[in-house]
C-alpha cells in the first residue's frame, strides 16, 4: 500500500480566472504542485495559476485533501463534511451569490435534491401529493452520500398499511393472470420493455430481448406432432414476482432478475433501489411494475404472510432468505430465486510454483479475485490453499501485492511515477461499521490461533474511529479451528490455507455449506490432477475455473451454484425459464382440429407469433 504517499482527491477545480483547493484533512496539505503547511479555513479562492500554488500555500487559508500514513490521519468516510464547516454560513452565501468557483461548499447548495417518491395506482408521487387522499403520509429517511453528512434526499419509510396497498396494485395488475401486462402478447410485452430501456438509457438488457426473439423455446408458433398428438409449447407467467436484490450490486443483480420476470408476463414488486421509477411508470400498464421502500424486516415480511406472492427473487443471504420464505402460508407454492452466499477456493498446484510467468499470472488472479470490489462480491475468492512446502513462499508474494494496492476513496486518483494515466483506487471504504467490525473479529479470531497478519498494517482501519477504510489483511496459516476457515468473510480478508494432499481441498468442497463456484491454478504437467479434480467437483460446484478468478460473465452461460450457495440458475435464458412455466396448447391430430385450432392462433395473444426487427 503506497500509505507514504497517500495523494490528494478532487485537490484543484479551476476555472478560466480561478484556482480552488480544498482540504479535509489534518493541518498538512499538498497538491501535485507543491507541499506546505497550512491551516483549516474558508474556501480559497485565486486567480493566481496551478503553478503559482506551491508559493502560496504558506500563507493562504486553503481547504485542500491529503491522506497520510494512518497513524498521522485524522480522515474518516464521511471527511467531505469538513468542507461544510469550514467557513461561516454568511461567507458560504457570498462566495456562492457571487459567482466565485463553485467550491464544495457551493457544490453542496447547488446540489439536486432527490424527492422522496412513492408508485401507487400506476402514478408516480411525491409525498407533497395528496392524490386525493388516496395515500397517507409517510415518514421520511434522510439519505446521505457515501461519504458525506449532507442530505442528498429523502426516502419513504413504508409502514405495512402502505405496503399493503402497494400489493393491492400488483393483485389488480395480476387479477390471476388476466391482467392488461398478462395478457399482452410476447411482442407487446418487448416493446413495452424496449421503452423502458430507452428511458432508462440501459441498453444491456437487450440481450434478453434478443434471446426472447431467437430462441425457438420462446418464439415458436407452430404446433409439433407427437404421435398422434399435436402440441404449441410456450412459457407463461407465474404471477406476483417479490424481487429483492443487493445492496453491494443494487442495479445489475435486481435488474439481471427483473426484466427477464416482467417480459415473461409476471407482475413484480421490487424493494427499492427506485432507479427507473419514471421510465417503469410510462412504459409499463399501471400496476405492472410496483415499489416498496422501507426497512426489509417491516415491510418483506407482511407481504409474505398474505400469500399472494407467487415468486421470490431473492439475492442476499441464506439466513435472511430461510426467514423471509418461512413467512408464506404455503411455501410449497412459492417459487423461489436465490442467489446467495458462497466460500470460493482459490487451489494452487504444486507445480505453478516452478513457472515464474504462470505464478505471476495466478496472483494476479488472486489479489483480483479476493479484493475486486473490496472482496464484496458472491464470486469473490474467499480462503487460497496451497502446497504446504510453498505456503510461506506464496503468503509473502501474496502480501506484497496486497501492500502494492492503492487504499482510499472511489473517486481518489493515484499518480503513476511513470507520467501514465493515475489509477483509481482499489479498495475503497466498506459500507458500515458493523462490516468493518465483522472483519476484525474474523482477524482477531485468526490471529488468537496462530494466524499471522502478513501485510503492512492489514486490517488497520485508516482514518480514526469513525472510518469505514480497512486496508486489506492477509492471513496465514488459517486452520480448521478458526472461524475463517469456513465462514464467509464478504470483505476484504484474505486466509491462506496449506494442504498436505488434494484429499484436503477436496474434502473441503465436498463438506462445505457452500456450492458456488472454485478456482483451479494448475500447469499442464499436473493436468491428470486438474482432471480428478474437475471430476469431483462437478458435483458439488457450479463453475470450475481454470488459472482464473470466480467470476458470473459472460451472462449468457448458466451461473449456478448448489446446496447454501443457489437455488435456480441465472443466465439470460435461464432467468427467462426460471420466471415462466411451460404452458401446453394440444389437439388430436384431425382435419377439424387442425382449421380450428389455425384460426384460433390468429386470435390468440398467447400463441401469437413473438415479431422480429
């Protein structure tokens, strides 16, 4: 980790006749151009030029940013607040009113205010909208940036009345099955969802609607002969759709289950992210597509009990989605979506170790496959095992690329000595403390039982105690005794495990909770022993990856997983298959029925033919 050199973010915006810098950092500042020390205090604000700033820190009050080691920090997630405080109120307006660089201070003023919104009878509504009575106040939750106090928008809190009637809508939509959204044909339903992307200016949906329009499975019209049976086989909706999705991948995972439900003909309610209200709103019929907002635990729970939800769409946890399905008073009826958990293995072979070029390769996997998105991902790698004879090898390489990661915050940049363009950072903030807590007891528990922290300030939270920043731990030799070994850490943790014989990664597959997918780092001396492997645990993993991280793309191949780990599989066609139900039209074979039955698909929504452009 480059902590010597921690770089400042957003340090300058110009203008054509000024120069701001910013600092919400200790009492230190820097920029690309210069180093001074310097004081907290009001926006800055020259016509001096970037180069001239060096000359002037000494003196000029500046709010500019520098991270530095993390004994010497005093930075937190939320330490864009400081530029709100450091000048007064009145001093704020003026600079503002006066047209002077927009500042964040300025920036925070000017800033759209995202309107609490609710989705109730089709229309979208503020909660300034009485429509008539129709709907009751709600309470308000105030949301904030990721990394700032300021209230960026507010978010209705929904109690279960209004829930309720939320549900009321998607029943009348559905109105088993011979609603205005059910009923439409295939075609409709396309170009009702083609809208929508337009709207929402997502256009990598389309591979779904492409596989709606090639696939004979959901396109055919025609009726096939069995026997002396003639057969039209087309998937239909299943009904109410409870559509819940992450909050580490709120859009891609919801959506990646949504559209695929909605196209099949299904009414679905989603618990917010409410991206795309609008656009759902005037492409979709009323009551097609519905909104719940709110804390999960008061509002999921009441709408299974009622027992009109016909499908759960779920992506979280297997602890969460076990309580939630409980709730349905015949679950038996309920089909269920899950993309849950997992406990990926990264397993090294012994003879990776003898290739320079092959080793190198592989722990670029590893350090991207464990902390890609701060290791909060499903398909993350989540404990490596090696030879035992290379483990203090690899553990040492490992660290050392580990503390080669750049730590800070999204949108911070890192300057390349070579002059090439600066990189963001690596690992960023977690989401909550409680996150970051759940870390440094899996560390603690570790290091309690003989693990040893490898990396320069592993799991050291960098910027006091109100920081969600961690820098990234990696730990070895993690045993069966420890909670690492087994739990999922979600987060950037990374154990090392040593084996004796494959029997012991084997034995681990095949004994675990979880089923998702493994990595398998191997050259082709060994590939007798890639294949017994293969071979295994083809029965206890969904995908086996060789000499590459865990990962879901491309998202037309079937993601997987068994027993903790999935229930159904996502894919673009199988989330169309997983949302619909094969539905079968079938005459004898007669000359009768055949003209009967030619002039009834010309009528027919359901069998009509799925048009092509």
């Amino acid at each position: 980790m480059h902590s010597e050199t921690w770089p400042s973010v957003g340090i300058l915006r110009q203008s054509d006749e000024s120069t701001v810098v910013y600092n919400f950092g200790p009492p230190i500042v820097t920029s690309r151009r210069g180093v001074g020390p310097q004081r907290y205090g009001t926006t800055w604000n020259t016509k001096e030029t970037p180069a001239e700033i060096h000359d002037l820190l000494d003196t000029s009050k500046s709010i500019s940013c520098r991270f530095l080691a993390p004994s010497e920090m005093r930075f937190s997630a939320l330490c864009l607040s400081a530029a709100l405080f450091a000048s007064a109120a009145t001093a704020q307006q003026q600079s503002c009113d006066a047209g002077a660089t927009v500042d964040t201070t300025c920036l925070a003023q000017k800033l759209d205010f995202v309107a609490p919104r609710l989705v109730l009878h089709g229309k979208v509504l503020s909660d300034d909208d009485d429509d008539s009575g129709d709907h009751p106040k709600t309470i308000m939750d105030n949301v904030t940036g990721c990394c700032s106090t300021d209230v960026i928008g507010q978010i209705p809190q929904m109690d279960t009345s209004l829930t309720y009637q939320v549900l009321e809508d998607a029943k009348q939509a559905w109105n088993g099955g011979s609603g205005v959204w059910p009923q439409m044909s295939l075609s409709e339903r396309i170009q009702a969802i083609q809208r929508f992307l337009n709207e929402l200016s997502k256009q990598r949906e389309a591979i779904v609607i492409q596989t709606v329009q090639t696939d004979p499975e959901f396109q055919t019209n025609s009726f096939k002969t069995i026997g002396s049976t003639k057969v039209f086989i087309r998937r239909a909706a299943i009904g109410i759709i409870l559509c819940l999705g992450p909050m580490n991948y709120p859009l891609n995972e919801t959506y990646a289950t949504l559209i695929p439900a909605l196209l099949m003909g299904n009414v679905a309610i989603m618990k917010i992210p409410t991206i795309g209200v609008e656009a759902f709103v005037k492409a979709l019929p009323p009551g097609a597509m519905n909104f719940v907002s709110g804390r999960g635990r008061e509002t999921m729970p009441p709408l299974m009990k009622t027992g009109d939800i016909d499908g759960l769409a779920f992506i979280g946890g297997s602890q969460a989605a076990d309580d939630l399905i409980r709730q349905h008073p015949h679950p038996h009826r309920l089909k269920v979506f899950l993309q849950l958990e997992a406990k990926n293995m990264g397993i090294f072979l012994p003879t990776v170790f003898v290739a320079k070029e092959e080793l190198s390769s592989a722990l670029d996997q590893a350090v991207l496959g464990a902390l890609s998105f701060n290791g909060q991902r499903c398909t993350a790698l989540k404990i490596f095992f090696v030879p035992a004879q290379q483990g203090d090898k690899f553990a040492a390489m490992l660290a050392k690329r580990v503390e080669g990661l750049n730590v800070g915050l999204p949108w911070q940049t890192w300057p390349n000595e070579d002059g090439s363009s600066a990189p963001y950072s690596s690992v960023t903030p977690l989401p909550n403390k409680k996150r970051v807590q759940y870390m440094q007891d899996l560390i603690q528990d570790a290091v309690s039982k003989g693990a040893k922290i490898m990396n320069q300030r592993g799991g050291e939270v960098v910027g006091g105690p109100e920081s969600n920043l961690m820098v990234p731990a990696v730990l070895y030799p993690v045993t069966k005794d420890m909670d690492l070994y087994y739990e999922e850490q979600f987060g950037p943790v990374l154990p090392i495990a040593t084996y004796d014989t494959l029997d012991t990664v084997w034995e681990y597959g095949r004994d675990g909770k979880f089923g998702q997918q493994v990595s398998i780092f191997v050259s082709q001396p060994e590939s007798m022993e890639a294949a017994m492997l293969i071979d295994r645990f083809s029965s206890v993993f969904g995908k086996i990856n060789i000499n590459s991280q865990c990962g879901r793309s491309p998202d037309t191949v079937p993601f997987s997983g068994r027993r903790s780990s999935a229930m159904g599989t996502m894919s673009v066609k199988h989330a169309l298959q997983e949302f619909s139900i094969p539905t079968v039209v079938s005459y004898k074979d007669s000359r009768i029925n055949y003209n009967l039955l030619e002039d009834v698909k010309m009528y027919s929504s359901f069998m009509e033919s799925v048009q092509t452009k």
